[in-house]
C-alpha cells in the first residue's frame, strides 16, 4: 500500500508518521510539503521524516499527477492551521485549504486512489453553547479557517464515489507534546505559561467550551480512515473526532494545569471581548464507528507529557507567544526575510514559474 501524507511537515504529521509506519510497516509512506515549518523541530531525537521512503518538497497548490502515481490513499494534512494565520493569509488560506484541497482530490482519483482522508475541524460549528453539536447539527464558521473546512468538506462529498472514499475527520482542538510543537493551542499554551512564568493568562474571559483531542489520538484516527470499510458508512463520511470527557471550558483547562504543576497562578482578562468561538461536540458516532481508535490520551497525561517535554527543551522563554513556537510568527518572518509572497508562494518558486 503507497499513502501520501501531505503537510507531514507541521505538529501533527510527525504523529501520522509513526502511528502509520507503526500499524503498516510494509506501506510506502511518502511526505509531501511545502517546509514553512521543516525547521520548527522541537527536542527531537532525529528527524522525523527518517520514517519515511520518500520526502517531496511541494506546494499542495502545483500537485501533479505524476507524483499522485500509485497512491492507494492520500491523509491530507496540508492546511493554514488556525485562525490567526487565516484572518492574516485569508486568500491564501482559501487557495490552500480549499481549492487545493478539491484539485488534489480530484488528481488522487483519477489517479486511482482508493481512499482520501482530510483533516476537518469542529470549528466549523462556531457558537454552539445550548448543546453538544452532532454531524447534522448546523454549521457555523466564524473564521476565514472554519469557513475553508466548511466549502472544502461541501466540495469532497461531490467527489467521493465510483471507488474513491473520502473521509473527513472533524477533529477537536489539537494539544500534546510534537516533534514539532506549537504553542498557538490552548492547552499548549497554558502549560508553556506555566512552565515559563508560573503564571497562566488566559486571553478570554475563561468562558468559551473547547473541545480537545492529543496529536496521537488524532494519528490513531487518521490511521483508522485510511482502511475504513465503506459498507459502514458510505463512500463519502463526515464524523466528529474526539472523546465526549474532553469537552471543557477555558477556565478549566487553565485550572487543571494549574493543579499539575506547582506554584502557578491563574488570571483571566475580565476586560476581553466575548469570545464566539464557543462550542460542545458529541463524539458517539466516532466511538460507535471505530470502537479501537478512540482516544486513549486523558488531560492529566497531555499535560505531564507537555510539561515534560518543555523542560527538556530548557524552556524558559515567558514571552513565547511572539516567538517561533507560534505559527503565524514563523510566516511573518518569512515574509519579513523576503521568503513568501503575500500568497505565501516561496519566491524563488515564483520567479522560476515565470522565467520558464
């Protein structure tokens, strides 16, 4: 079996990468990605692309077919990946996630792939505080990144069928210790606080539910879909992905890595706008259709494992959240450096495209 992991440069894909080689070791496992984020390495003990048989560098936007020859199945990864990235980059954040997205899965099934798995998100259902949101509950983007998810889940159930399936994973917010860690996550966020400062402020008035799944449950899931039977559900599925205890507010989350670790104080800004980005899920469809890969990780676990892996780094920096730990920072100094376009196109790629 051949996968294509795209975006397997970022925080999730080295997880992918080794629940894949761990579940499939006779699988051809190829990355594909376009390396804003290949040196954003955090304390790990080798590079976690060694996993693979094979590492192209490539803008998910210029795809071919030629590369997409032989591809069985396709877990794609490659995305904007929050909110703050996609309010700056919104035009690019369109291109990308959405209509890229769309070609790519078109080129996978004339191409022959069987399946496409695609990293969805339940920020599609926006503010949603009266009850735990279901698939068929409406959707409500209120983000340029939400509202990607939204048009390119619309575009993948027209897709899907004659032998293509297509699955998308409406994951919870991501948390947990990466090889290529971020802190632009709320849970990452406060442990990294606490860690530094002993202090964790929280941006919001605390309020706001979130629901959370660790980077290697999210592996574990994505592994599941690539071998899905389409008997169960169809040749087209779109499932909320995470566990139904993980559902807490802001506060809470600040709270309980407040018990982990010692000494830490937590302020909330009374001050803050409400924020809208508030909702429930209910994950029973997940655990009705994949009973062996629902998620394994508890909070105290992700936290300890965060905790842990900060400290080895000598992390100490109180002013991370204008570091390269956050995402947005690492593009806004590429395009600083002159690196990327507007469009967030490396700038020799672009020259070379019309120099051709």
């Amino acid at each position: 079996m051949k996968i294509l992991i795209t975006g397997n440069l970022g925080y999730v894909g080295p997880s992918v990468v080794q629940q894949l080689r761990s579940s499939r070791p006779d699988a051809e496992l190829v990355g594909l990605d376009t390396g804003y984020f290949a040196t954003c390495l955090t304390n790990a003990p080798f590079l976690p692309e060694c996993r693979l048989d094979t590492q192209h560098y490539a803008d998910v936007r210029t795809v071919t077919g030629d590369l997409l020859q032989g591809v069985d199945a396709v877990v794609h990864l490659a995305a904007i990946s929050n909110d703050p990235m996609g309010n700056t980059f919104e035009a690019a954040t369109l291109d990308i996630n959405y209509r890229a997205s769309l070609d790519l899965a078109r080129k996978a099934k004339a191409c022959g792939a069987r399946s496409f798995v695609f990293a969805s998100s339940c920020s599609m259902y926006g503010l949603a505080e009266d009850a735990p949101r279901v698939e068929e509950s409406p959707l409500n983007p209120l983000t340029a990144y939400a509202r990607s998810k939204v048009l390119t889940e619309e575009g993948l159930r027209q897709i899907a069928g004659n032998g293509f399936q297509v699955t998308s994973l409406r994951f919870a917010t991501a948390c947990g210790m990466s090889d290529r860690l971020r802190l632009d996550l709320v849970l990452n966020d406060f442990v990294a606080c606490a860690v530094a400062s002993r202090r964790i402020t929280i941006l919001s008035d605390g309020t706001p539910w979130r629901p959370l799944i660790h980077v290697k449950d999210m592996a574990r899931a994505l592994d599941w879909a690539v071998g899905r039977d389409p008997g169960e559900a169809g040749p087209f599925l779109a499932v909320n992905v995470g566990s139904n205890a993980w559902n807490y507010r802001v506060r809470e989350l600040a709270d309980a890595v407040a018990a982990a670790i010692p000494d830490v104080a937590v302020s909330v800004n009374k001050a803050a706008q409400p924020d809208k980005r508030s909702y429930r899920v209910n994950f029973d469809r997940f655990a009705a259709l994949a009973p062996g890969h629902t998620p394994r990780v508890d909070l105290g676990t992700a936290v300890r494992e965060l905790k842990e892996g900060l400290e080895a780094m000598n992390f100490r920096d109180a002013d991370f959240r204008d570091s390269r730990l956050m995402r947005l920072k690492v593009l806004a100094d590429l395009r600083a450096r002159g690196a990327l376009t507007d469009r967030l196109e490396w700038v020799w790629k672009q020259r070379a495209a019309h120099t051709s």
